[in-house]
C-alpha cells in the first residue's frame, strides 16, 4: 500500500518535468552559436526554436519546477505530527486526494491564469505531497519488524523511482497520442481510483487491522521497538534538535535530493535541448535511470538485511556504504555523461549507471532513521525532510539561471556543483552518522530528562 502510494504521488508530481519540454517554447537568451551544442543535423550551425503554447523562458521553467518545494518544505513537520496522533490513514488519504485535485486542474489553470497560476497549484501540490515520507516513515515503524527495515524500506520507498520510471515513460507516450494535457488528466484519474481504494483496505497498526492472523500480530508489536503514541512522554524537541546524528542524516538527504533533483526535473530538458531526442525517446531515456534505481534499491535493502542479520556486521558500517555507493556512483555518473558530447548512447549509459548507484540511500538512509529512533520517527523524518527539501526549491531555479542558452557547457557546469555537492554531504555524513538508538528515543530517560528540567526551572 505504501510503494502504490508513493509510485502515484510521484507520477503526479514528476509528470511536469517531461510535459513542460512541450508546453514551453525554447529561447536562447543569445543568438551566439557556441561550438560545444549538439546539432539537430550534422554540420548544421543554426539554432533552431521549439514551438510551445506558453511563453516561459528557462528561468520561467526552474521557478516552476521549483515551486512544488515551497509547499513541500512547509507541510513535513505537522505532517509527522498528524501521522503519530491521528494516524496514517486519514493523512495520506488528504494527501492522495488534494494532489489529484492539483493534477487534473493544471491544463486549466495553466491556459487561465498562466505561470503564476500554475506556480500556486505546485505549491498547493508540494504542500499535500509534504506528508508523504513522515507519514510513510511512520507507516514503517508500525509495519516493520527491526531486522526487516532494509526491505521494507527498499519496498516502500523505491516507489518514488517506480513512479518517475512510469511517469516519464508513459508520460512521452501520452504526449505523442494526446498532447500534453493528457498526461495531467491521465494520472489525475488514476488518482481517484487508487483513494478509493486506499480509504478501504488500509489500517494504520497490526492491532487494528482485521484481516491478519494473531501470530503475525504478535510478532510485529512486539520486535517492532515502537512505544505506542499514547504512552510516550511530549517529544523532546531540543535533544532531537542537538543531536549529531540526526544533523547528518539531514545534511546527507540535502546531498542525496540535490543530485537526485538535477536529473529528476531537469534530465528531459537536457536530452531534449542539448541532445534534440523525441518527446518519445525522451520519455524512455529519462524514465531508465529510475528502473535502474528501483532495481538496486530492492537488492541494497535484501543485501544489508542480510548482512547485519547473518554476518552480524555492525549496522552503522552498513548503512554508511549504503549511502557513499549513493553519493560516489551519480557523482561519477553524470560527469561522464556531461563529457559524452553529443553521444545520446554514451550519456544515457552514464546517466543510467550513476543513478542506479543512488538506489542505495533508501534502504540505508530509511533505515537509519528508524535505527536512532523507532518512537519519534515520523518527527525525525519530517525535520530532515523539512530542511533537505530546500535543495528542491535551489536546484531546479539554479539550472534555469544557469542555463539560459541550455548549451552542453553551460549544463556540464551544473553537473560539477551536483559532484561537489555529493560529495561533500556524503563526507559530513561518515562523519556524524550513526545507527546506533539516541537516548532521547528511551521513554523513561526522556520522562527523566524533562523532570531534570522541571526541577532545574524551580530550583
């Protein structure tokens, strides 16, 4: 239910990415013809200009690819909050509903009320898709069982790669056959399908759900190391807010989401305005990384499982070379590509190899969280979350201001930053990471903690 879940909000949310290479008309800010550009016909030396319905210049698309994240970075904190005490059913299913609300509606808002309308109805999606991974992440700790959060994780999680694999993929057909509004009206419908069945077969616990067996019931309450919320003490916000390893966990996802943001909104417009594919071909090429992603997230999450529970290796060292395959792969990745020139063949391969690599962080990141602390999960999620979405809303404006002529050496320059940024956030993390459970997480040394403070205050 949660990997269904994930694949459709992402398809909602990522389906602009390859819409807006044909919604858009292509402008060069200058008409100088720099040697690097890949020609539409060899030996051919003139631009040319893609038609488009709307008139939006490249940093006209980065702040509305953006967008989404001003919503997004707003909403993780109450989200997490609101899965913990009214559960994960009814947060979702908010979720789920006002995100295919906004998708349905983009071609109208968008033909009415123009980039600034459509901007709004991002924002208002980013706001809704803001409880996806607290509530998602708190879905887990009911769900999981402590030796089981690789995979689970890995299940759930990957279907944010499953969903942009399918979004792009489909999306470039849907394109071809019915134009661009079709994508929105498509996915908005397969929405309203997937809510319906949402609000009928999802419970948020094992005590609630009425269709598995007392054996199973017993087995995930009590391997699970999740306190019930009622019986926790008030969340301790200050050790949370102190705590080295949750600083790293946050300082890694901003590494991680910028790499992954580099190629998740703006590849298409790579493949299309340097290397002048088809809006089908484009669909596939930018739609493989995901596959390869999705595959390999799937394989870490058995992998590390069974090397912490066979080989008992120490659960820290595994989740660490989790997350640096994540961050060394696409920052290997998509410098080579950007040194493919105009070889559409090389690039993809590079393309797809770097992004694979990056199907590591889930069952590493994921898990980690739940290692520090299975109670205030969702709490944790949703402050990393919070702050890491920041690379979503600098990311996709920076390549648009960075690429006004969207020439190969102007995107080669992006790719650095991308390499940079990975590398250094990973770096940190090694640092400051850990999988080892925080105090903060015991109930009791929590109820002593904020005591210690009440006698301090009346002392």
């Amino acid at each position: 239910m949660g990997c269904v879940t994930i694949t459709l909000e992402y398809m909602q949310r990522s389906c602009l990415s390859l819409a807006i290479t044909e919604m858009a008309r292509f402008h060069p800010k200058t008409a100088k013809i720099d040697t690097h550009t890949c020609p539409f016909v060899q030996n051919t030396t003139t631009l040319t200009q893609y038609t488009g319905e709307f008139d939006w210049n490249e940093k006209t698309q980065g702040l509305i690819l953006s967008s989404f994240f001003w919503g997004y970075v707003i909403n993780n904190v109450p989200a997490g909050l609101l899965a913990e005490r009214w559960g994960v059913k009814w947060v979702l299913g908010i979720s789920i509903f006002t995100s295919t609300c906004t998708t349905l509606i983009i071609p109208i808002v968008s033909r009415t009320f123009g980039s600034w309308g459509l901007i709004c109805l991002r924002i208002l999606m980013g706001l809704a898709q803001g409880c996806l991974y607290p509530a998602l992440i708190v879905l887990m700790s009911n769900w999981s069982s402590a030796n089981e959060r690789g995979r689970l994780g890995a299940i759930i999680f990957t279907g944010g790669y499953l969903g942009n694999f399918l979004s792009m993929a489909i999306s470039g057909l849907i394109i071809s056959y019915l134009g661009w509004t079709g994508v929105f009206y498509i996915f908005g419908g397969i929405g309203i399908a997937w809510l319906i069945i949402w609000v009928i077969f999802y419970h948020n616990t094992p005590l609630e759900h009425p269709f598995i067996s007392e054996d199973e019931r017993n087995h995930i309450t009590t391997t699970s190391g999740k306190t019930c919320y009622k019986d926790l003490p008030p969340i301790p916000w200050i050790p949370i807010l102190k705590s080295v390893p949750v600083w790293g966990l946050l300082i890694s996802l901003v590494g991680h989401t910028w790499g992954f943001l580099t190629i998740n909104t703006d590849l298409p417009k790579y493949m299309k305005n340097i290397l002048h594919v088809s809006v089908e071909e484009n669909g596939v090429i930018s739609g493989l990384p995901y596959i390869g992603m999705w595959l390999f997230s799937i394989v870490s999450g058995w992998v590390i499982d069974f090397m912490i529970a066979k080989f008992r290796w120490d659960a820290s060292l595994v989740r660490k070379l989790c997350i640096t395959v994540a961050s060394v792969g696409p920052a290997v990745g998509i410098i080579a590509a950007s040194y493919s020139g105009c070889d559409k063949t090389l690039a993809t391969v590079f393309f797809v190899f770097g992004m694979t690599m990056m199907g590591a962080y889930i069952p590493g990141s994921k898990a980690i969280t739940l290692d520090i602390s299975p109670n205030y999960t969702g709490i944790v999620m949703a402050l990393i979350g919070s702050v890491g979405g920041i690379s979503g809303i600098v990311t996709p404006y920076l390549i648009g201001v960075l690429t006004p002529n969207s020439t190969l050496l102007e995107w080669r320059l992006i790719f650095w930053i991308s390499f940079a940024v990975l590398i250094v956030t990973n770096t940190a993390f090694l640092i400051m990471g850990t999988a080892n459970a925080q105090w903060w997480n015991d109930p009791d040394k929590v109820r002593n903690y904020f005591k210690r403070k009440e006698q301090n205050s009346q002392e």
